[in-house]
C-alpha cells in the first residue's frame, strides 16, 4: 500500500505543477494575485520561498 500511496502522489504533484504553469488552478488565478498586492514590487529584490509547495514562485 505504501508503494501505491506514493505513485498516486507523484502523478499528483506533477499534475500540480502542470497546472500551476498554464494559469489552471487556485495558485495562479487567486494566490499569485493576492500575494503579488500584499508584497508589492519586489523587482530587483531577494525573496525567498522557503517550503511553499513546488517552487510556483520561483
């Protein structure tokens, strides 16, 4: 069973991140946006993005 728990959460994961790339999910139609007003313009700034999920901010 463990073996299966891992497989169906890898397919997850990479589903995930696909999603997340084509503009497809919660992250990038309500997240980014809410994240992006409450930090402002961070262009030329250092932010780092420790354990928030698959690197959607990188």
């Amino acid at each position: 069973m463990r073996t299966d728990s891992i497989n169906h959460w890898d397919i997850v994961a990479e589903n995930y991140s696909e999603e997340n790339d084509r503009g497809r999910n919660f992250h990038s139609q309500i997240y980014l946006a809410a994240v992006n007003e409450l930090l402002g313009n961070v262009k030329g700034k250092r932010v780092l993005d420790a354990g928030c999920g698959d690197g959607f901010f990188r």
